[in-house]
C-alpha cells in the first residue's frame, strides 16, 4: 500500500501489524527499527507540527524533539492503540508543552513590545489577495489555530482537545468559532 | 427579517453542541433566512475543506540524521533486555571493521564471512570504521559544523568566561572522542568503545546547543 | 555653616531616594498552575513557593542596570532586571526574591547570578551560565542548565535533567527519571530511591551512592572519571561494568572482573530485575557496599 493509499483509505492491517512489530522491536532498542517507523511515519508528524506551529524552524524543532521523545517513551506503548495514533497524540502534546513552556515566544503575556500576543486580532490582509486554506490556518491566532487544527483538520473531539491543553469546553468552542469565522473572513477576500 | 443567528450557535450546530430545542429552532430558521442558511453551508464547506487537508508533509531532508544524533544509544526507557544483548544500531549482524595499515592483513570481524584479506601496502595508518559508524560520526560532524558556525557567528554576545568555559569542555570532548577512535580501530569488535565514541559525540552536540541557546534566547 | 548643613541635608535625601528608587516590591495576582518567566543575569534569584494565588516580587536594582519589570495576567507572569544590551559586564549584581504558587511552572535565567529555589513544587527551568543553581524541595519537573555553575538538589523530583560543563552536578534524593551529565564536573547521586538514571561525565567523577527501586535501570558511563558505585545493603542488582584501559575493583561480591586487553570486563547477577551498567574509558571503577567512603584509586 502506497503513502497516498494509506493517506486516502487508512493503513491496511497488514500496515499496521508491521508498524507494531517494528515498534516492539525499536522498544527493545533497535535503531534500525526506529528509522523505519521514521520514515512511514515523518511526514505525517510535520504536517501536525507545521499545521499548529505555523512556522517552519519551530516545525522542524517540534517534529525533531517529537521523534526524541517518542524514542525515549517507547515503552510507554503497548499496542492497545496503533502506533500512528499513539506518535500522532505524543506529537501534539510535544508542540503543545513548546507553547506552554514558552520556550521560544511568550505566549499571552504583554511585556516590554519584545513579546508576541499570539491572542491579538489577526492581521487583516490586503482586498484582493488570493489566499489558500492552509495560509489562512496559519495565519490564525496561535488559540484559535491550535483548535481548528486539532479538531477541524484532524479530528480530534471536544474532550480529548480539552484534556491536551487545558482548555474548558466552553474556551474550545468559543475558540473554534473565532477561528471558522475567520477564516471565512479570510478566504472571502 | 433582521434576526439572524450568532457565528457560535452555527459553529455548535455543526458540532451536533446544541440540544434538541435549540437545534429545531435554528433548522426553523434557516427555513426563513436565506442569509442564515448560507453562512452555514459555508462554514460547512469550510470544515469539509479543512478536514480534507492531506495530512502528510514532506519532511526536510536530512531530518532522520539529526534525529538520529540525539538519540542516547543506550535505547529507549525501560527496555525489556539487558543492554548487551540488544542489537547495536553500530555493530548490527552483518558489519565489518577494516583495518588498514603498512602491510597488515585486514580481517573482517563479525561478519557474516570470516576471511583474510590482503591490503596493499603502503596503508593508510589511520583506522577505517565500520561504514555504519563511519556514516553517523559522518552525521554528527554534520550537526556539529552546523552549531560551531552558528556560535562562532554569535560568540561576541557570550560573556568571555563563558566562551573559555565552553572552548574548554570541548577540548576535553574532543580528547576523549579521538581516544575512543583510535581505541576503537585497534578493537573493533569493543561495544562499549562504540558506546563511548557515541556519547562523546553526544556531550559535544549537547554542549553547542546548550551554548547557541545562550546566545539565541539573550 | 547653615549651607554645609543644608546641602549635606540635601545630599542625605537625595540618596534615600535612589536608594528607595533602586528597591522594588510589586505583587500580581497569578493562578496556582500559572506560568512565571524570570531572569536577572547579573544577580542573584531566590525563588520560593507559596500557597497563595498571587506573585510577589522584592529586591534592589544594581547600578548600571536599566530597571526591574513585571507584567502579565493571572495565567502567566514575566518579570526580571533588564542590563543594557544583556552585557553583565556593565552592570553591578541586582537581588531578586520572588514569591511564586507553589505548583507554578517557572523558567529562570541567569548568565551571573547564582539561582536558589525553595518549596516549588510544579516545574522548573534553571539556567545560569556561570552561577550556581541550588534547588530545595520536591519539584515535579526539574531542568538545569549551567556551564561552570554547581548544580544541588536536595529533596526529590520526578524528572529531572541537570547538564553542566565545568561545575558539579550533586543530587541528594530520589528520581524518577534522572539524567545528570557535565563534562569536568564531578557527578553525585545519593539518597534515593531512583528507578532510572543517566549519569555521564568526561573526566569528572561519578559517585551514586542512593537506594535503587525495584525494575530500576542506570546507567553511567564516564572517558576518564573514577566511578564509585555504593550500593545499600540488600540491593540486588544486575551488574555490567566495562572498563578499557582501567581496573575494576569489586567489592559487592568475590567475583573478579576479567581481563580484556587492558581494561576489564564484569558481569554479576544478585538476582533482582533492577539493572546496573557501568561503562568507562580509562576511570577506575570501584564497586562495595555501603560502607565508609572508599579511596578512588586511578592507576
């Protein structure tokens, strides 16, 4: 089965069987293994990383310090669910700590003009630019982006997005409104 | 008509959020708000777009190598067998260390054949490593590069005790790496040279990016 | 005289309102979980945990720095003493004592300036480049960085990642999950219990002299640093030691390690899951039981 068939109709069982079998082994420290499971696996974890961190250094820094951690949790899988989900999950939580942790850029905090409010009203573009859904996406205020992204683009519910960032239900929703209502702004114009 | 339904009630609505009532009162709505009606099929489009999105991106190249560098070889957390019975992502089944010198025979350790071969003299004195070896120091020279330019770009942002502090464990990083090589070329077959090779290379990577973080976060 | 004496008056006043201008005592209102951003690079930081829902913050501006800032909302505060162009060298040592909720995550920065941290129980981010780092208490998550700093734990962490490059590195208490590496530092574990640990050097020493849990998996491995390894009595390990140009001594039981080439080579089972390697290049490694401290020997 090919990457785009595995895209378009989900890995097939043989798929995924070979996913664990090569995960149980990287558990036992094969780096060999690991490798595989990087290069079925890569693509799908920059599309989440470059989606929520909409900024490519910060991408490939999250992507990186993901597959690290997926590396050091290994044992921490145990096959109840398939390893794309468990490493899809870790990724998310991975990008999301960054943001939490503040490692690179404040978040949410009005300091000294050096600091970006990633909540501020998004910036307007010109009448007349052409823009696409993913420039859009990323244009959107870290919040809103971090919901849409989770919920809208990769299906992820109300509670499971809740338990990930810490957001009430309440904040997810009002969040994922602001960030279809612009986004229709935005792809209007 | 100039009521018309808020962007929340739509976007709950579109995520099965409202409650039977509420629901019945916004489908009644859409009945008689073309303006409603529309906004909603647009904010439908725009979910099914979204969640149409591919959901691969092709990654940088060269991103598994540096990857791969941070990885402690000693494996992940919790392992089920003792170390030494792993698999060795160096000296995997099936490698084979060539030593070369003046005259000297060069055997083939570890491999699947077991076979003397005679190399030409004159030799290249220094030892060749196994060609998994070989390609991760190349790896890491690769990373490494990278760091000592970026800090040697930003180095007057250092304070001068710092910059000795950080020139002085790499020269004693570097020591021990090059010991553990050349260790390593007189007993290829030593796993815990690999292993030490490894983590000097890892303490060095480690120590330039600890110290270009200094610089880029001041 | 009178204008000696008014001038001198004068001079008195003028100073105390430096001096009062120098000083700086703000307070926030700050959530129990929130997230607090410190630094102060040429001085010195006291961190503390408290069970209030507020932050607090005290200290004096050194001379030559731009002034003390504070701002945020209640998820998430930044404060810290601002030098001209982040050059310590310009500037004299500013003190600043803040007052955090103890379940906060915290990251604090410093090039100078030693940072001391007491009764924090969330996470931390330490780093100085020069200044020692001396963390009391139970944090949940504890990083710390420095280049020639020392780093100190007393007490007990679930994670905890400390790097140096020229200081030692000493942590006395248990872990969870620890990796702790300097390069010509000295590294010290003991108290315990620890269920998995990394300790690396490259000429420094490596002690660990804590109690073991169950399942535990440690790991040091050092170029040319002594290893000492004191186990409590009762541990029942699984043992690999590893030398290439450096004797062994074992001393947990007759066993003696085996000759290869230069170095030497050990492998004991005392019968428990837990698992310990030890890997040097050219530091002798010494193996007992608790006891008296032993002599490092490196021939």
């Amino acid at each position: 089965m090919s990457l785009i068939d595995s895209i378009v109709h989900g890995p097939s069982s043989t798929m995924a069987d070979e996913a664990a079998e090569l995960a149980r082994r990287a558990q036992a420290g094969d780096v060999a293994a690991f490798e595989r499971l990087y290069h079925t696996h890569a693509s799908h974890v920059r599309a989440i990383c470059m989606r929520l961190c909409a900024d490519a250094q910060r991408a490939e820094e999250s992507a990186q310090d993901a597959w690290v951690r997926a590396w050091e949790r290994l044992s921490t899988w145990r096959g109840d669910a398939a390893f794309g989900t468990w490493l899809h999950r870790l990724t998310v939580n991975v990008v999301l700590e960054s943001f939490r942790s503040e490692r690179r850029r404040i978040a949410r905090v009005m300091l000294s003009g050096d600091d970006e409010d990633v909540d501020a009203p998004f910036a307007a573009s010109e009448p007349g630019d052409a823009i696409d859904l993913e420039h859009a996406i990323a244009r959107l205020p870290r919040g809103a982006r971090t919901v849409f992204v989770l919920h809208d683009v990769e299906g992820y519910r109300h509670p499971e997005i809740a338990a990930m960032t810490g957001l009430a239900e309440g904040t997810l929703r009002a969040q994922l409104c602001r960030a279809r209502r612009l986004l229709m702004e935005m792809l209007d114009r | 008509m100039t009521h018309h339904l808020d962007d929340q009630t739509l976007s709950d609505l579109l995520d099965d959020g409202l409650d039977a009532t509420a629901r019945a009162a916004a489908e009644e709505h859409f009945a008689v708000c073309d303006a409603c009606f529309t906004r909603m099929q647009r904010m439908r489009m725009l979910v099914a777009s979204a969640a149409a999105l591919p959901r691969a991106m092709p990654a940088p190249a060269g991103e598994w190598q540096r990857i791969r560098s941070r990885l402690h070889p000693a494996g992940p957390r919790g392992a089920s067998e003792p170390w030494w019975t792993r698999r060795s992502a160096l000296l995997a089944a099936g490698l084979a260390l060539v030593i070369a010198s003046s005259g000297v025979t060069a055997l083939l350790v570890r491999g699947e054949r077991n076979v003397a071969v005679q190399q030409p003299a004159p030799a290249v004195t220094a030892a060749a490593l196994t060609p998994r070896l070989a390609a991760l120091e190349h790896e890491y020279a690769t990373v490494t590069k990278d760091l000592e330019r970026q800090l040697a770009e930003r180095k007057h942002a250092l304070a001068p005790e710092t910059v000795i502090a950080v020139e002085r464990s790499l020269r004693t990083i570097e020591g021990a790496i090059a010991e553990a090589r050349e260790a390593l070329a007189r007993d290829p077959g030593s796993e815990t040279l690999a292993r030490l090779l490894v983590a000097g290379h890892d303490q060095k990577v480690e120590l330039l990016r600890r110290a270009t973080r200094l610089v880029t976060q001041s | 005289m009178r204008r000696i004496l008014f001038l001198w008056v004068l001079a008195m006043c003028l100073t105390s309102t430096v001096a009062a201008q120098n000083r700086f005592n703000r307070r926030l209102p700050l959530a129990s979980d929130g997230t607090i951003r410190i630094h102060n690079l040429a001085g010195i930081v006291r961190l503390h945990g408290w069970d209030r829902d507020s932050i607090v913050a005290t200290g004096e501006v050194g001379r030559g720095s731009k002034g003390f800032f504070m701002g945020g909302d209640r998820t998430a505060v930044k404060l810290g003493i601002d030098i001209p162009n982040d050059d310590v060298t310009t500037a004299e040592p500013s003190t600043l004592d803040v007052w955090v909720p103890a379940g906060s995550r915290v990251r604090v920065k410093s090039t100078r300036g030693m940072i001391v941290v007491d009764g924090v129980t969330g996470a931390l981010d330490l780093g100085s480049t020069s200044g020692n780092v001396i963390v009391s208490g139970i944090p949940r998550e504890l990083t710390v960085e420095t280049m020639d700093g020392d780093i100190q734990l007393d007490g007990a962490t679930v994670w905890l990642r400390a790097r140096s490059a020229g200081g030692d590195i000493t942590i006395r208490g248990g872990a969870e999950d620890l990796v702790s590496a300097s390069v010509s530092g000295a590294v010290t574990v003991t108290g315990g219990p620890v269920r998995a640990a990394r300790l690396e050097t490259m000429t420094g020493n490596i002690v660990f002299e804590a109690s073991i849990a169950r399942g535990a998996v440690l790991d040091l491995g050092t170029h040319s640093g002594a290893v000492r390894v004191l186990l409590p009595k009762g541990s029942t390990p699984t043992v690999e030691a590893t030398t290439v140009a450096a004797p062994i001594d074992n001393n947990l039981t007759p066993q003696r390690a085996t000759i290869r080439g230069d170095g030497r080579e050990l492998a004991l089972s005392l019968g428990g899951d837990a698992r310990l390697s030890v890997r040097s290049f050219k530091g002798a490694v010494t193996l007992a039981w608790g006891g008296p401290p032993l002599k490092l020997v490196n021939r």
